[in-house]
C-alpha cells in the first residue's frame, strides 16, 4: 500500500517513513511545496493530509492532483507522530500492506 503524507514538519519527515514502514507501507511525504507536485504524488492509496502545517493553495493542488483516483483521504489537524498512528491504525488497522 502506498501512503502521501502532505503537510507536518520537514524535521519528522524521516520519522514519518518510518512509522509508515512499520505498517508495511511505501511512503512520500510532502512537507512543502517543491515546484509542481503533479508528477510527484502519482496514485497513492491513501493521502494523509496535516492541516495544521500546510498550506490553502497546496492543499487546494494536491486534492486536484488525486481527483478522480481511488485514494482515501484523511485529514488530520495535528501532524504528531501518534497523530499518524491513529490515521494509520484507522485506515489499515491490523492488515498488512505489500510491499512493492
């Protein structure tokens, strides 16, 4: 399964993947915007957004970017780490993801 972390703090990135590898999940997190994320973000199975730490106009692109695409959307105000275990446990629960 594929995780796109968008928003939360450029000092946790790697925190994030990792806790995304616990799950067995391939992960991209996007803490801001660097250039066009078009081609970037692909077709991820579920899109976690921060919404605390990101801003209006790349939220605006990234939910054009993944319309239209089957991906799973969660919105979290905080962008802890247990924050993204909560949404992790949530939307994966106790299912393992391939690897791939």
């Amino acid at each position: 399964m594929s995780v796109v972390i968008v928003g939360g703090n450029e000092r946790m990135e790697r925190q994030y993947k990792d806790i995304c590898s616990q799950y067995s999940c391939r992960a991209k997190v996007f803490t801001k915007k660097n250039g066009s994320l078009k081609n970037k973000i692909g077709s991820p199975d579920l899109l976690v957004l921060f919404t605390n730490t990101v801003s209006h106009k790349m939220l605006r692109g990234v939910l054009n970017e993944t319309n239209g695409t089957n991906a799973v959307i969660a919105r979290c105000h905080s962008s802890s780490a247990t924050a993204l275990k909560g949404v992790l446990d949530e939307h994966i629960g106790g299912k393992l993801c391939a690897r791939g």
